[in-house]
C-alpha cells in the first residue's frame, strides 16, 4: 500500500503527539507489562513488601535552591494524602543529602535539566537500587504549590506501584500503553493517576478520589 507524502507526515506527526502525552509526567521504566498496577517479571504485582512499606525513606536534592521548601511541602503534603488510605509509611531523610553515599534513603528526589522533555517520571517498587528517583523538571518547579502538589500525588502513586489511569479497558483507547492490563477497581476519569489529556472525560484532579482510595486499601490493607 502507498501513501502520499501528506499522509505519512500526518502518521508521523500522530506518532510524536502520542509519544510526548506518554513522556508528559510518567515512569522510566520500560518494562513490557503494563497495567494499572505495574506487574512484575513474575506475573505479580510490583507492589513493597510488608515490612519495606513501613520505611519508604527519601530525600530531596538541595539542587532545587529556592524551590526546596516549596518541593518539599508538596511532598509531605501529597504522602500524607495516600498514607490515610494505605498501610505504608512515606519518610523524609531531612538529615541526610542526597549525595551522601554512605546512609542512603530509599529513593531520591531530583531535578532535571529545565530542557527536558516530561514534568516529571518516577519509578516502580521493583525498579534497581539506582533507578529509584523521582525526577522533577526544574521548570515545572518553578510552579504554583496546588500544581506541584497534584505532580507529587501522581508521581508518589508510581511509586506505590500504580499505573496510570486512562489505559483502563473503558478509558476510551485514546492514550493506551503497551502490554496487558489488569484493573483494580472501575474505571476512574477523576483519579490522580489519569492524564486530563486523555479518556471520553477531560478531568483534572488535584487530589485523590474515592477509587484512587479504594484502590490503594486493597493493594496495602492496614
């Protein structure tokens, strides 16, 4: 089959939106599975273990400078949020940098190059030791404090193990992932984990939902 040279430019076009909705505010993982919970090589939910979920330390990099204090509001503020649902415990390693290599936290958080090309890309439970980061685009930190709160939600979610919302089965398809799917609960256009880009409802939340709640009991039950 032939295509014009209008048609292949709007193909790769498609192509490049698609890509950059993806990189927006995601994972760096590249795994094959992908679901709303990340499932491991095992088949298993990429979830903490019991008694890891209890110490999910970090630290924040004093790269940020004037935005530090504003970082790290958000964060607190945004684990407190999903500690009231599940059993695990977010703790800030106020003591130590995130360049200290001899006591590390669990995992870091870091800014990026202002360049960049996503807001900001976390990490999975079953990411190795080196890749558990969350990084922040150092533009983006420049941001009002209810949008830095709504990123850290999103991203904290990753690091529960949580996929993003609007490749659920009723989301519509617009913004798929590969792999396959497994939901935890309904589908959810309000949930913190969706894109407001995507799905038959253009929603932005900036706090949990009900299912975001839901979900998040059943996965770490107290």
């Amino acid at each position: 089959m032939r295509y014009s040279y209008t048609a292949l430019l709007f193909i790769i076009v498609l192509v490049l939106v698609n890509r950059s909705r993806a990189d927006d505010c995601g994972t760096s993982d590249s795994a094959s599975h992908r679901s709303i919970v990340m499932i491991n090589d095992q088949g298993e939910p990429d979830l903490w273990s019991e008694e890891q979920a209890k110490d999910l330390s970090f630290c924040i990099s004093e790269v940020f400078a004037t935005n530090y204090e504003k970082v790290e509001d958000a964060v607190r503020e945004a684990a407190l949020q999903w500690m009231e649902y599940g059993n695990f415990d977010f703790k800030l390693v106020d003591d130590l940098s995130c360049d200290n290599k001899k006591r590390q936290a669990l995992f870091r958080i870091v800014p990026t190059a202002r360049q960049a090309k996503f807001k900001a890309r976390a990490f999975f439970p079953g990411a190795e030791p080196h890749k558990r980061k969350i990084q922040i685009n150092r533009r983006f930190a420049d941001s009002a404090t209810v949008e830095m709160q709504r990123l850290m939600l999103h991203e904290l979610g990753h690091v529960l193990g949580l996929r993003h919302e609007h490749i659920h089965v009723d989301a519509g398809g617009d913004c798929q992932e590969l792999g396959d799917f497994d939901p935890i609960t309904d589908y959810d256009p309000a949930s913190i984990m969706h894109y407001p880009t995507c799905g038959p409802k253009k929603l932005q939340n900036f706090v949990l939902s009900d299912l975001d709640k839901q979900g998040i009991s059943s996965l770490y039950p107290f």
